[in-house]
C-alpha cells in the first residue's frame, strides 16, 4: 500500500475511534455522578477511573480477560471474611445482568454496573483493611486517605494473575488473625459443604473479632477480644464490656452504630 494512503486510512481509522472513546469516558463520568449518593466511596471510585482514563474496568467483550467474574465471585464468598453480604451492593450486581451487558449492553448501563462494582471492591477492600466499623479511620476519613489507597490496589489487582491475593493482602498478617480467619474459612466453606450444622453464632462472635483485630491493626491499640482461635480450638473470653451483642447487630446492619457501640474498648487487665 502506498505510504501517503496507509497513512490516510490510519487518520480515518483514529478519527472514527475517538467518537466511541469519549462517548465511553463520559458515561463513566456520568455514572458517578448519577450514583455518587448511593457510593460508599466516591472519591475513591473517582480516583479509581482517573487513573484508568475513565475506562470501563470490568464490562469487555469474552474475548478480552478482565476479572469481573473473579470479582462477583469473591463476593459471594464474603462470609468467610467475616464481613455481610448486603453491604456490597447485592441488588444491583447480578450475574444475569452482568451476562447481558457483556453481550449486548449499552454504554449507559455498562458505565453504570462498572461503577458499583468498583465501589463494591473498593469498600472490600478497606473492610478487610479497616474494618467495616473502625472507630478511628471513618469512612469520612478513608474515601480522602492518602497513605492506604484501595484504589490504587485494586488497580494493581486487576492488572496481576493474582487477583485474589493482591485483594487478600491488605488484612492484618498477624497468627491470632490468620488462625481465625483460616478457621473461619473452614466452617463456612468446607465443614458447611460437608453437612455440618455450624451455629450462626459462632460464626457471627468469629465475625465480630475478626473486626476487632482489624482495628487492632490499624490503630495500635490492643483492644479486648473474646474470641480467638488457637491450635484449631475456639477460645472465647468474657464480654466485659458487654459490647458482643450491640457490635454484632451493627455488624449485620441489624442496628445503627453510635459513638458509644464502636468505642476502642482497651485490653483488659486480665487478658495483659
């Protein structure tokens, strides 16, 4: 082909690309704004796609490999972290609807699924940072952190082949948080799918210092537990603060926090 008209069709190919380009970064733009009541993290979320250029992160066509399904997948399973379901937007992020829109989506509707997942991830991310109830780091705080960014991670997650393990690193790496967390993994996972009746209870007091611990790790301060698990055996210790109940039921959004419920109740001196 001749130079001058390779060229050409070079120009004309850009200039018919750019239209769907921006056509695509304003939907995203769009879908913020249009959701940014309903966002655990706005700024993040904003951040999050002013790095990418404003791209869709997860809605492609199946022959471009992105990890949505990696993503919805891990949260199903986001019991076994001790954190709720509800709280990532369940209602709206749907495998049928995530089927349609990689078929046959608008640049609205997929602008608009590829948001909430987002914010999904990104307040994952920070639950199993944070927690979901820290009375230190806000959720105020942390939608304008500086120094944990879970946008940035989770951009690094979805450009890796370890996209669970990128995800899975930012929780404490401490014994007493890793045995209880492993062991919360197999109640739900394995010993329920073998037909044991494992009580909600436990689950749920599991839950409630898997939250703690992660307080611990981002504040410093060793706060009293009452639950830990330690060569396999659960070992619990008195409620003297008598706080399992009310953190519990904020825990599973059965009731609404205060300042009181999520106070940074200290190690007690017999656990010293």
């Amino acid at each position: 082909m001749n130079p001058m008209k390779k060229m050409f069709c070079l120009l004309l190919l850009t200039v018919l690309l750019i239209p769907s380009q921006l056509i695509a970064q304003n939907s995203i733009v769009l879908a913020i704004k249009n959701q940014r009541a309903s966002l655990y993290y706005p700024l993040l979320v904003e951040r999050f796609y002013q790095q990418n250029g404003n791209k869709l992160a997860w809605i492609a066509p199946d022959t471009v490999k992105t990890h949505a399904w990696d993503a919805m997948l891990l949260l199903d399973c986001i019991k076994q972290y001790g954190l709720n379901h509800d709280d990532y937007h369940p209602d709206l992020l749907l495998y049928p609807t995530l089927h349609r829109l990689i078929e046959n989506g608008n640049d609205k509707e997929r602008a608009s699924y590829d948001v909430l997942l987002t914010d999904a991830m990104i307040r994952l991310i920070n639950d199993l940072h944070y927690g979901k109830l820290n009375p230190v780091y806000t959720g105020a705080k942390i939608n304008k952190a500086t120094q944990f960014k879970a946008d940035g991670i989770l951009s690094m997650a979805l450009q890796s082949n370890g996209f669970l393990n990128c995800i899975e690193e930012v929780q404490p790496n401490s014994k007493l948080y890793v045995d209880l967390q492993d062991h919360m993994r197999l109640l739900v996972g394995q010993r329920s799918g073998d037909c044991y009746v494992i009580p909600q209870g436990l689950i749920r007091k599991m839950a409630i210092n898997m939250e703690r611990m992660r307080w611990i790790n981002t504040t410093g301060i060793q706060v009293h537990l009452t639950l830990i698990v330690k060569d396999g055996v659960v070992i619990n210790y008195k409620d003297i603060y008598k706080q399992d109940e009310r953190l519990e039921m904020i825990l599973y959004n059965e009731k609404r926090a205060t300042k009181i419920d999520l106070k940074l109740n200290k190690l007690s001196p017999e656990r010293l």
